[in-house]
C-alpha cells in the first residue's frame, strides 16, 4: 500500500510516491530536523515478511553506507516506524541514463565524460568487495548541476551546459553480491525510477538485457561481471542501440552468450578507434579475456578523453581508399601512442605466429627486498611487493594491458606472494598466516595458520596449497582453508626443512628444495601428493621454477634452466643461462623471477653482493669521512669506546662471519671462523663479548657469544625452537634483549637472564603481531623496538620492568630504534633511509617525545637478512652517525625486465 503524502516516518514527511524499485517503493519527502529534501526508499510489507528478502534489504543498507563517493547516491539514515523498514537518501533532480537514450545517442565527450565517473564509482566499490550485478541505464542518474553554480569563467560554464552539463550517480546497490544469485518475484527486480525491465518470474536476479555470460549460467561472478554490464552500457550511450537484444529472453539470452554485439563504428562512424578497442574488450564472453579492473579501463577512456585518439578520429569507410589509409593509420598511432607498456602487451596478446623473444620494462612503485615478483599463470598480469610514497609495503598488480598498478587493500606486510591456477587468487603470507585474495576485489582471506617460518607456496589445480614451514617438512592445505597435513619427511639430522614446492602440469607431482644448517648446499627433489617417496634431482641452492618444460634456478644470481621431461619426470639436456644478475635476497637463496604457464618470465634485475661502505655523518648528513674500506657489510655496531666497529660481513655461499674492525688502525679481526650465517653482532656494555645470531646447528638461528678479541670458543646462549636474533644487552649486563619467532612466524621480544638462561616474555603483543629491534634506554628503564601493529611498522617505547606504559614514537613508519646515551634523545630510520630523532623527556613515570624530525637522508643498506641487522649507529655524543651505505644502486628501485616467449633465446 502506497503511503500518503504527509505520512511520518520517523522525522520524516513523505510529500509524494517518485517510483518503485526492486527493493521497495520509492518517496520524496521532507527532513523536518534539517529542512532539506531527501529520497525514502520503503520496504514493502509484503517483503518485510521474508527473511530472506529483509536480509537483502540490511544488505543494501551497510552495502551504501559503505560507499563514500560522490558518484555513488549518497545514504542518509536508515530507519523503521511502525513496522515499515526505510533508507533515507539524498533527493536527486535530473533525469536515469535511460530515460536520455531515448532521445538518442551521446556526444563522445560527454559518453566519455559519464563512463570515466560511473567507472571511479565502481573502483571504489570493488575495492570494498561490492559488485553491482545490476549495472544498467536505469541505475545511472544524470544530476543536473545546479542552474546557480558559478565559475572563474561563465563562457566555460555555459558552454558545458550546452553539451549536457551534469554528472553522473550510481543508483541501487540492492542486488551487490554478498553469496549466490536469488530468485525474485515477477516485476520485482524493476528500476528505482519505475522503468520496466525484462525480469520475471523465476529468472536470476538483475536485468537480462546488460548481464555476463558467466551472471546468465548461474556461474560466480565479480568485477568483470560489471565491466560486462558496463560494456553494455557504454554501447549503448555510443550507439543510441542496445548491445544485445531478441524477440524473448530465451534469445536474448542467446545473444548475449554466443553473439557479438554488431561493431560500434559501423553504428557511429564517428567513433574513436580506441573507444571501440575498450568496448570490445569489456565484452569479451570470458571474464579472462575482459578489461580486469575499473581502474584499468578507466585509464584508458582517461586517455582518450585527453586526446589520445584524435588522430584520426573518423572511422574508415570502405568505399574510400584514402580513408581506409587513414583508418590504418589512426590503429598504427593508438599502438604507438600507449607508451612501451601497451606496445609490450599489444606484442604479447596478438595472434602472429612470430616466435621470437620480446623483451621490454615496466617501471614499478619501490619494491620490497626478494622475493616480490609473481606473474599470473596465464601471462597476463604481474603481482609485486612495493610501497608508494604514502603505503607500506603491499601487494600491487599490474596488468601487461595497463600502464598502471593497483594496490589491493589489506595486504600490508605481505611477502612470498603465489597466484591460483586461474589467474584470479593471490595466495601470500601475513601474520604468521596464509592469506588469499580474489583480485577483480575484496579483502584477504585467511587460510591457515603458519607452524614456523613461511618459505614459499604452490596452489595446486585441485584447489590445494603446498607450502613450506621452516623448520620442518612440506605441508598442505586446502584454499579454502582447513587442516594441515605434512606431505613430506624430514629425512634424519642432516636435514632441517623443506621449501619452495612447484607444482608440476600433472598436478600430483612437484618439486621442492631439501636444506641442512647450510642453506646454500640445498638439494632439488621431486615428490609426489600421494608418497612420501622423493628423488634427488640436482643440488640447487636458490628458489625454484617450472615452464615451458625447463626447470629454472639461480647461481650466484645468473638465473639458468635446464631442460625437464613432464612426462618422464626427469631432468635432462644442458644447463643454459637465461638472465644475468637476477636480484636475490642477502642469503643468496631467495630469487626474484617468475615465470607463467605461458611463456612469460618476469626478473628483477639487481647486483649479487653489492659491496658497501661504512661513513661517518654529523646530523645535518655531511659526511665526516670513511671506516674501513668497502665490502659487504650487513650490520655494524659500535663498541662502547667507539673505537671499534663490529660488523657482518656477508659472503657467499658461506653466508658470513662477524669482524671487528679497528678505526685507528684500520685492521680488521674475525671474530667468529664457522661455515654458517654469523650475524646480528652486539657488544656488551664493557666491550668484553659480542653477542650473535648464528644458524650453525640445525640452520636455526640461536644466540651465541664470544670475546670481542676473537679468542675462546663460541658459546651457545640460547638454542631456540625457531629463529633468535640477539637486540641489546641490558645496562646491567646480566641479560640480553632478543627477538624470537614464534610458531605462528611472528617476532616478539624476550628477555634472556644469563645466569639462569630462562626466556621471559617482554612485548605487550602476545605474539599477535611483530615487536622487533628492541633497544634498552641508558637507565635501563624504558624499552624502544619497532611494532607493525598499526599495519607498518613504527617505533614505540614500553616502560620497565612494570610494563604499565606504551607509547607510539614515530608517526610515518620507523626501523631501528637506537637511544642516544643521554637517554634524552631517540634514533630511527624511515622505509627511504632517512634518519629520524625524537627529543624524550622523562617525568616520573610518565615518558614524553616530541614530534620526530629529519636528521638526513641515507644510502643506508635496509632490510637484509629478516631485517636483524642494524644499517647504523650512534656516537656517545650523540652528533655522528655512521651508516652502512650501499655502493650500487638499489635492486628495489630497478624497473621489472618482462621476457615474453622466454625459451625462444635458449635457441641462440
């Protein structure tokens, strides 16, 4: 029953019926608190009854409120009075995309000017996980700009009006899909405005005439399913024609599965041969073969709408031979106008039988260290681990379609990312957790809980992930998440854990690496998902990839391949090199490459060992002059006196020992002689030991000490389940601070009392996130350590003992707290190298920093080896600094380096 005008709902007075929708009737009414106008949106009783259809409605209330955007309709309230259930939202005043078709096609500025808005709403809702499912002309509201807005310019301004000057509102978020499709009442599913559609009784939910193939079979659908209805409408605007249409639904739907809409220039001969390039893409039957993202389609309609297509404008007729040189020209110029992104991807998805390499660059926000690179199994999209100028480090995608990357949200602190067989799933890990991710939108999903060190993970066709959990054997899981069940054995003492799995084409077997306390003496095995059983292939110390029948790896950062038999299940053939100086992490193990099912290899390119160069600053940043000469230091620290530098000097395949190195005379002294990593070196507060992380037994990292002057024997402190990694010596040299990982693959702090050698807890986290780095002050008193609590990490301090107080220090990221000896002054160092200072003032017990403030930027060498190793360190004074300054530049800075149809250049 329609409500009357001046019917009250709530502060509300209904002043007249404007339409009925899907989800209700629709009023214009009065807000009597704010004396503005509004649009109700009524829950019929009838509907109101159905649990599942009120469901549907909540839905669409949290669905727009969700949805901030100034091309979305705008929800004001939501409400019930007296039984009847309403949204309250902004009154518009204009007219539906629909009811201006009628009166024909768009000019193409103002087509282009209505989709780039409709495609901004869209991106922001698939960002949140929100696909429309019932995108269509009588969902696009036309607002009128109002008559009285002015402008620096009235021409401009009158001008705009003439060419149809309003702007775009997406209407009815009802049918977002939250689970599966529904089934609806005849005439339910009609337009806000009243329009008809063709929905009736039993069909799924939407409207038939814009719908995907893949909406149409009942099928999953996402993102691509709105580019689809998008594509349908942008015809549509172009045309003035529908896109599909049949005497019935069933042909209709017919259409819409088998049939090509017919070509927009044989329709508009003004089109834009770049605009129907989009069009078609956005049509494509399978959503693999459609524009991925909003964002990327609305780039390209951003580009033509700037002029990227104005070359020859006009499309070809066939009766004219200058035209029809004219057309051939225009295509040459839009290939060549999308810059070396799009050339690249135009080389990659034609249908030539040319097979020789290609190789091009595509430029990246700041990468993570390795590994940061996936490739999608199909070639068409490259996932890395990189940071803007306002993100942490998160997953990013790039289609080889576009000239820009999207960050997909919630993935902060992501690291060995993995695709899905299908190219639609980004698999990584966070947390101390697997993660998935669908990339047409939404935020990650967990899968499981990590027992130890993530190293590396596989997604198997049967909807299974392999992975490695260091220390230990290979264990699976289902993506979709469940128990974990180890897949393969640890075969006696000389083995610590397994890592890295490929699947193989055959989905039951892969390859995997085997690794003792040495991780560059690792062993390529094959094994299988039904048997333990395994076979030694090849001694291979680096990460691991399968494509194009070859098997790829890494030596000293070339990356090589050797033939592999899928069949046979054997290595055969030649080892042949592929790429020169491929980035690798600071152990020497970790590659960052990819390669996809298709022929597409993705590298880093980056020096092996760069060296670097210990410096002194004062704290404007000039340089005060060098300590020892340059070699491959991966962390430094000052002993007491600051005459003397400890440091880790990192080498291959070994991995490092600590050195100690004399400023005076410029001498260096081992300290420690063991085949292993050796790292993480820290002076006690007399300068007698140095205390380090050293992966000697088992290749688990433990805390072990000796004297500085490098004589007497190691001693082992603490040999823990996981990882440790000694952090500061308490003031009253009876303790040490340490980070540990626990079994979840989170860092916290502990306490090591040497007496009795009892771990105790220290961080406030309990284990739920990483607290690192940890630093005592000079009295003993306060703890400084990095956190990622906040999703990046930042510098806090917490009080001690009493642990009552915790107070955040840095504001836009920090690493590696150090205190200055006055206690009055606290040290770090942003994500760029720059190098902060806090002013600390202690009042009671009551700690208060200062806002932080730019000291200089550095060159320093950030985030090797977990990140343990401190790139700088203090003077007493407080006034210089010395810093480990790389000597090369950063691989994180460097483009990616695409090689499509890599295996072609293995036949010269």
């Amino acid at each position: 029953m329609a409500l009357a005008p001046g019917t009250r709902l709530g502060p509300y007075e209904v002043t007249a019926q404007i339409g009925a929708g899907g989800m209700g009737e629709v009023y214009r009414a009065v807000d009597t608190r704010l004396d503005r106008h509004v649009a109700i949106k009524v829950l019929p009783a009838y509907v109101a009854s159905d649990s599942h259809l009120r469901q549907r409605f909540e839905r669409e209330a949290r669905t727009v409120a969700g949805l901030n955007h100034p091309h979305i309709c705008v929800l004001h309230d939501v409400g019930r009075e007296d039984g009847v259930d309403f949204l309250v939202m902004e009154e518009l005043t204009g007219e539906t995309l629909s009811a201006r078709l009628k009166k024909g096609p768009l000019p193409i500025d103002v087509v282009l000017r209505y989709a780039i808005e409709i495609l901004d709403a869209l991106d922001k809702a698939h960002h949140h996980g929100v696909v429309h499912r019932d995108l269509k002309p009588a969902n696009i509201f036309l607002v009128a700009r109002s008559a009285a807005s002015t402008s620096t310019s009235g021409r401009v301004e009158r001008r705009r009006s003439a060419a149809g000057d309003a702007y775009v509102k997406l209407l009815d978020f009802g049918l977002a899909k939250v689970q599966t499709a529904a089934v609806v009442p005849a005439g339910f599913s009609r337009a806000t405005t009243g329009e008809p559609d063709l929905t009736g009784q039993g069909t799924i939910l939407g409207t038939i005439q814009y719908m995907a193939p893949e909406q149409l079979e009942g099928a999953d659908v996402d993102a691509r399913t709105d580019i689809f209805a998008f594509g349908a409408v942008l015809y549509e605007m172009v045309t003035g024609k529908k896109a599909f249409e049949g005497k019935s639904q069933v042909s209709l739907m017919a259409a819409i599965l088998d049939s090509d809409p017919k070509r927009v220039s044989e329709l508009q001969l003004l089109t834009p041969p770049a605009l129907e390039h989009v069009i078609q893409g956005c049509l494509a039957k399978a959503p693999e073969d459609r524009w991925q993202t909003a964002h990327d389609v609305m780039k390209q309609l951003q580009w033509i709408a700037a002029g990227g297509s104005q070359a020859g404008a006009l499309a070809a007729l066939p009766s004219r031979r200058a035209d029809r040189a004219r057309w051939a020209w225009t295509a040459a110029s839009f290939v060549v106008g999308i810059a070396l992104a799009s050339i690249a991807a135009f080389f990659y998805l034609r249908t030539s039988d040319d097979v020789n390499q290609t190789r091009f660059v595509i430029t990246t926000p700041e990468l993570a260290a390795p590994p940061s690179v996936a490739v999608s199994p199909d070639g068409r999209r490259v996932a890395f681990l990189a940071k803007s100028s306002s993100t942490a480090y998160s997953l990013f995608i790039r289609s080889m379609e576009s000239v820009e990357a999207q960050v997909l949200p919630g993935t902060v602190g992501a690291v060995f990312p993995f695709w899905s067989p299908d190219s639609r799933h980004l698999g990584f890990f966070a947390n101390g957790a697997i993660k998935r991710i669908d990339i047409a939108g939404g935020l990650p999903q967990t899968v499981c809980e990590v027992p130890g060190a993530f190293v590396g993970g596989t997604w198997g066709a049967d909807g299974t992930i392999l992975f490695g959990a260091y220390p230990g054997p290979l264990k699976r899981v289902s993506a979709a998440g469940g128990e974990l069940t180890d897949v393969t054995s640890i075969a006696g003492p000389q083995e610590v854990g397994h890592g890295f799995p490929v699947y193989l084409p055959d989905g039951r077997h892969f390859l995997f690496g085997a690794y003792g306390s040495n991780v560059q003496s690792g062993i390529l095995y094959l094994g299988s998902t039904d048997s333990r059983q395994r076979t030694q292939l090849a001694r291979v110390a680096s990460t691991i990839a399968y494509s194009a029948g070859h098997v790829l790896f890494q030596r000293n950062g070339t990356l090589m391949a050797q033939p592999f038999d899928a069949k046979r299940l054997t290595l055969s053939g030649e080892v042949v090199r592929v790429a020169d100086s491929v980035a690798l992490d600071t152990f020497g193990v970790v590659g960052d490459y990819s390669v996809s099912n298709t022929g597409v290899l993705v590298f880093r390119p980056g020096a092996v060992g760069a060296p670097s160069q210990l410096v002194w600053h004062d704290r404007s940043g000039k340089s005060l002059g060098v300590a020892g000469t340059p070699g491959q230091y991966r962390g430094i620290a000052l002993s007491p006196d600051g005459k003397l530098i400890a440091v880790h000097r990192h080498q291959q395949p070994a991995g490092g020992d600590i050195w100690v190195l004399d400023q005076e005379r410029g001498t260096l002294t081992p300290v420690t002689s063991n085949p292993s990593h050796n790292m993480s070196p820290m002076w006690s507060r007399d300068g007698s030991e140095i205390a380090f992380a050293s992966d000697r037994d088992g290749g688990i990292f433990g805390i072990y000490q000796k004297t500085s002057s490098g004589g007497g024997t190691d001693e082992l402190l603490l040999k823990p389940a996981f990882f440790a990694f000694p952090e500061d010596w308490a003031p009253d040299g009876r303790s040490i601070l340490y980070g540990q990982l626990n079994s979840r693959g989170i860092v916290e702090f502990m306490l090591l009392p040497l007496s009795e050698r009892k771990p105790q807890a220290l961080s406030l986290a309990n284990g739920q996130f990483n607290e690192i780095l940890s630093k005592f002050s000079s009295d003993g008193h306060w703890i400084a350590f990095a956190s990622d609590q906040s999703g990046r990490p930042e510098i806090w301090v917490q009080s001690y003992p009493n642990r009552s107080s915790k107070t955040q220090i840095s504001t836009q990221g920090g690493n590696y707290p150090r205190w200055a000896r006055s206690g009055t002054e606290l040290f770090y160092v942003t994500d760029d190298g720059t190098l902060m200072a806090v002013d600390i003032r202690i009042d009671g017990s009551t700690l208060h920093a200062s806002a932080p403030r730019v000291l200089f930027k550095t060159a320093a060498v950030l985030g090797d080896h977990y990140g343990t190793n401190y790139p700088y360190d203090v003077a007493a004074d407080g006034q210089r600094f010395i810093v480990n300054e790389s000597l090369a530049p950063a691989s994180q800075g460097a483009p990616l380096t695409v090689v499509l149809n890599w295996t072609a250049g293995l036949k010269k």
